[in-house]
C-alpha cells in the first residue's frame, strides 16, 4: 500500500539550529577564541540531542504503527535528555577555560527554535 501521507520536513529544524550554532559562535568570537568554542558547544549540545530526538521520533509514520510511534517518542525525549546532559558534563570537563555565559546563552538561543518549529519545518 503506497503511503499517501508526507513525512514533515523536520529535518530543517536540526540544519537550522546546526546553522544558529555556527553564527552564535561566529558572534562570540569577537568577545574571544574561549567564547567562540564556549558558545558552539553550547549549541551543539541542544542541536545534536534534539536531531537525535527528530530522527527517533519521526522513524515510524501510520496509524497501524501508533504504538511503534508512542514508543519513539519517549525513547527519543529520554536519550535528548541524557545526551544534553552528557554534553554539558563533557563541556565543564573538556572545555578549559570554558566561557559559562557563551555556553548557556547559545544553548538557550539554539533551543528557543523549538518554539518556532511549524515555521521551521515548512521553508
């Protein structure tokens, strides 16, 4: 049976916040090298954890597979968990000397696109 429902293009959301990274670091390399590397670890640990999330959740469609789909969705939200908090311990522990304020303000920039996400996700 040929599937007549489209997957959403929610791939865009993790180019885009890949992308948000880059120019957040960008930005702060005028405040110094230390907070450029500060700031892009600060928006890949929000951007990879929730492309990860995105592929998981999205890897099954229908409504023969609702509960493959139900099951995605919370193996997805608790490895973005785990995984953002493996990105800040390995930032706090790698990142030395580590520009606290570049590391949270991108993070919260990069994640502030989840709210602009059907805007996103139809380019």
């Amino acid at each position: 049976m040929r599937q007549t429902i489209s997957r959403p293009p929610v791939y865009r959301i993790s180019l885009v916040q890949l992308g948000l990274s880059a120019l957040m670091a960008l930005l702060f390399l005028l405040r110094g090298q230390d907070a450029a590397i500060s700031a892009l670890a600060g928006g890949l640990i929000c951007a990879i954890p929730n492309a990860y999330f995105i592929y998981k959740a999205f890897l099954h469609t229908g409504a023969r597979q609702a509960n493959a789909v139900l099951i995605a969705f919370y193996q997805g939200g608790m490895w973005k968990m785990i995984l953002t908090g493996v990105g800040f311990v390995a930032a706090f522990e790698l990142i030395q000397p580590l520009d606290v304020f570049a590391l949270f303000f991108t993070f919260v920039v990069v994640q502030s696109t989840n709210f602009f996400v059907s805007k996103i996700a139809n380019l």
